[in-house]
C-alpha cells in the first residue's frame, strides 16, 4: 500500500520445504538425475535466487533454477 502496487506472492514459499534444483548438462554424468532435492532456506530478491541446503554433502548453496 505504501508505493500503491500489490505484492508478488509468486515468490512466497514455506522456509524448510523440499524443492529441487536442475543440474547443469556439463556437470551431469550418466546416472545422475536430472533434479536433486534439496531444502529451501531463503529466497534473495536482490539475485532472485534461492539459498537451500543440500541434504547429502551438508552443504549451504545458492540457485537460480529451484522448482517447488
């Protein structure tokens, strides 16, 4: 209400969600899967890119391509 335009609610996901990042076709090899689930932490709309943290290297990584 303040800059009288509505709020993008596209971009709203519950923290702690399972969501699943592509990878990469040069990074893929031949029994990989296309999508690796992953836990959503945090959406950066500066980047737009969401933080999430992989669940088998415990680890914290940033992306761009996340599918909920």
């Amino acid at each position: 209400m303040l800059y009288n335009k509505m709020f993008d609610l596209t971009k709203i996901h519950i923290f702690s969600c399972l969501c699943y990042i592509s990878t990469i076709i040069a990074n893929r090899k031949m029994v990989d899967l296309h999508v690796k689930a992953r836990i959503f932490l945090e959406f950066k709309p500066q980047i737009e890119s969401c933080v999430v943290y992989d669940l088998q290297s415990h680890s914290i990584s940033v992306y761009g391509n996340v599918m909920f």
